[in-house]
C-alpha cells in the first residue's frame, strides 16, 4: 500500500512540476524525471503511510482545483529569492493560518538542526546539495531552508500537523530525519551505506 502511494503520489508531483513555467524559459531539471522521480521517492520513503496519504489527498485536491502545488512551492520561494517579483504575485498565493504557519517554522528549526548535524558528520556527501540557510540565498541559489518553507506552504493545515508530529517523534526518539532522506537516496544510487557514498563523493 505505502509503495503505491509513493508512486501515486510522485507520478502526480512530476506532472505538475513538468509543467511549471520558470522565468528564464524550461528548467534543465524538468526535463530529468529519473532524478526528480530519486529524489521525491527518497523523500516520500521516510514518511509515514498516514502522512503519505494525506499529502497524496492534497494533490488530487490541487489538482481538481487546477493548482498547480509545484508552481505554488517555487513561488513562494522567490519570497527570498527574487523579492521583487514576489510581491507582484504575492497575493494569489492561498493563505495560511497562524497555527499552520507556528508549526511549519518549528519543523524547519528542527530540520535545520538536522542539516547542520548532517553537514558535520557527511561534509564530502552533503557540500554537493543546497546552502543550509535562507541568509545565503542568491538568484541561482535557493537555500534548504528557503526550499523547505516554499514546500511545507503548499501542504494543507492536516498534513503539517501530521508532518510536525512525525518530525517531533524522531526528535524525541534522536533520531536525524535528514539522514533518512539522505540514506535512501544514497542507496538508490548504488551505495550501501552514507559512510560508503562519503568515502567515495
């Protein structure tokens, strides 16, 4: 059942970001499904089925509504990224409730910790992905912080409870949420191990 989900769930992720209009023209990355299909399944793996399948629910939601849940996580990236631009489209963003918006910023503090954890203990593996915070962000460079913020802003206000309550348990149990991601990932590309992949990045 979880496995079905996942592919549900990716299969609708990618229609929709395969159809996200960038400024600039056609990202190299849509046009990639094989990695995003990596990365998204690696993501999805470490969740939870309840959690799975309520964000699955948000999407077919999206969709009927003709939101598109992939341009809506990228434009609210630009919040930092490109300010400006932001601003003129700002408003026809869907608004979060306070609560919701309590919640998110607890789960990116608790991720962040796990990034920078991560970063110390894997630094060949993890100095390949993104900027950890959103202070380094740049036009050509979106930050993990600023990318989870635009993400969690897409999720309905069900799927951030469920999201945050995932997120704490790991935390009270010690253990890195980031480094599940990171692990799967990892193995889809051939390696056995994250001490593996860092001894040979």
């Amino acid at each position: 059942m979880k496995e079905k989900i996942i592919l549900d769930i990716v299969k609708l992720e990618w229609e929709m970001f395969s159809c996200v209009k960038n400024y600039g023209g056609r990202a190299w990355c849509q046009e990639d499904p094989e990695t995003f299909n990596i990365m998204r399944s690696s993501q999805a793996e470490a969740w939870s089925e309840k959690l799975l399948q309520s964000y699955y629910n948000d999407l077919v939601h999206a969709r009927s509504h003709n939101r598109n849940l992939m341009t809506e996580k990228y434009a609210r990236m630009m919040e930092s990224t490109f300010p400006e631009e932001y601003k003129t489209f700002a408003h026809r963003l869907p608004d979060l409730d306070d609560k919701t918006l309590r919640l998110i910023e607890k789960i990116i503090d608790i991720n962040l910790h796990w990034k920078n954890e991560l970063s110390k203990k894997y630094p060949k593996l993890t100095k390949r992905g993104r900027a950890i915070y959103t202070k380094d962000d740049s036009k050509d460079n979106t930050s993990f912080e600023t990318y989870l913020r635009g993400e969690l802003g897409t999720y309905s206000s069900k799927t951030i409870q469920l999201y945050y309550n995932m997120t704490l348990e790991l935390w009270d149990r010690g253990v890195n949420g980031e480094e599940i991601y990171l692990l799967n990932m990892v193995k889809k590309y051939g390696y056995n191990s994250l001490q593996e992949a860092e001894s040979l990045a």
